[in-house]
C-alpha cells in the first residue's frame, strides 16, 4: 500500500538508498537552474549528524553549484544558459539562506552599480559589485562553493564601519573583517 501512494520523488530517495541505480537517472535527469520543490532552503535549523554534532548545512543540494562555475569569466549581468548570475536561482537562494539583516539583503539585492568579472576565488565562485558613484564605499560579494552551495556574503557600508566588512557565512555566523568586500 505504501508504495502505490508515493511520489515519484520518495520512490527516487528509497531507491538510492538502497543502491538501485538512481544515480543514473538523476544524472539523465534535465539540467535547469531551478531547485526543485524539494531544494527549497528552510529555516528548519540545524541538523545533527549520528554523533550529535551540527552537520554542515548548505542551501543548495550537493553538487547544485557546480553550474556556477560556468559564470566564471563573465559578468554578473552576462547570461549564461539565458540566466545572468544575479537572476540565478541558485544565487538568490544561497543570499537569502545567508544574509539574515533584512536590509543588507535589500541592498545587494536591488542596489545597480559596476562589477567585476566573476572569478574563482579560494576555491569559490566569486562575483563582486559597488553601488554606482560609491565604489569604495558601498560594496559586496558573493562567495559560492560550487561543489556544495555553500555562499558567503561580504558587505562593506563605509557609513556604518569605515575599516570593516560584514560577513554572513554559509554556517549561519556574522563576523567583522577589516578592509572592504575586494
């Protein structure tokens, strides 16, 4: 009775647990840069592995990111698969999922303004941005591990700290770092 009740995606899950090849039709699977329902980020809190200790949370499934990298080279407003960086799907949910301050979120999120080529940068794909006429004041960057989603937001606010950064971590901390988001 169970398994005529579940949904293609429980029965997907049971069978790679058991090992029956569901590894390769997830990899034949269309590739689209849209999280399925079930890669939805949730404010569930953190999870525990056996040993009772926090597991690494990420806000994308494993291996999610990995398309990013081919944003590399580009800017953020170059398109790649028909997306730009900024209107990826996988971008907005990793700096959502990271950035908690409603109004830091605002900022890198709406605020237009030059930017660099996307590059990799310590093993993460790294796009950087300014607020127009106000570079060295007002900036970001957003840091994304393309093997596990794991994003990392930096934001600089001269009006707020003149000498230190704001970072939101993938691990769900905020820290000051001195200098700016380059």
């Amino acid at each position: 009775m169970f398994l005529r009740r579940a949904t293609p995606l429980a029965l997907a899950l049971i069978l790679a647990a058991c090992g029956t090849g569901a590894d390769k039709a997830a990899a034949d699977a269309p590739k689209t840069d849209t999280p399925a329902a079930t890669d939805t980020p949730t404010d569930a809190g953190p999870t525990k592995t056996a040993a009772g200790g926090p597991a690494e949370t990420s806000p994308l499934p494993p291996t999610a990111g990995t398309k990013l990298a081919s944003y590399v080279g580009k800017y953020p407003f170059d398109k790649v698969d028909g997306v730009a960086w900024n209107d990826n799907s996988l971008v907005k949910a990793g700096i959502a999922v990271t950035v908690k301050d409603a109004a830091v979120l605002k900022a890198i999120t709406t605020t237009a303004g030059p930017s660099a080529p996307i590059e990799m940068k310590n093993g993460k794909v790294a796009a950087w941005s300014c607020e127009q006429h106000n570079c060295g004041s007002h900036q970001w960057s957003v840091q994304i591990d393309p093997r596990t989603g794991a994003t990392d937001v930096c934001y600089f606010d001269e009006a707020a700290d003149p000498d230190k950064a704001r970072w939101f971590l993938a691990n769900g901390k905020e820290e000051k770092r001195e200098a700016n988001c380059q």
